[in-house]
C-alpha cells in the first residue's frame, strides 16, 4: 500500500507539472503516465520521468522569475 500511495504524489506531482508544458509534450508524458500505471514501463523509466520533468519546472519557474525582474 505504501508503494500505491508514494506512486500517486507521484502522479500528483507530474500532473501539476504538465499545465506548464507544450501540448505535444504533455500528450507524450501522458502517454507515459499510462503506461507507468499499467505496469508497462519500469519503475527506473518513471523515476527518470519525473526527474526529467521536475528539471522542467525548475527551469520554467526560473524564466518566469527572470521575466519578472526585467518587467
């Protein structure tokens, strides 16, 4: 059970971050997403999704920080 739980923050967290991404790659990490929940991609390839996607937001949070300082 506590596997379930840990995997949907998880879930939680990569579906926070997709508003801020373009289409085609929200659709791509979707697909992902699926596949994870049904068990057909490794759990290393999910982490690394997520590690991917929180790199991502990071840089996204920080462009718009640096927009914001230049307004």
């Amino acid at each position: 059970m506590e596997k379930e739980l840990e995997l949907t923050i998880e879930g939680y967290l990569l579906w926070q971050t997709l508003d801020s991404l373009p289409e085609n790659e929200q659709r791509f990490i979707r697909l992902i997403i699926g596949y994870g929940a049904s068990g057909l991609i490794s759990d290393d390839d999910y982490s690394f999704l997520l590690q991917y996607l929180m790199t991502k937001d990071k840089e996204l949070y920080e462009a718009r920080e640096k927009i914001k300082r230049l307004s």
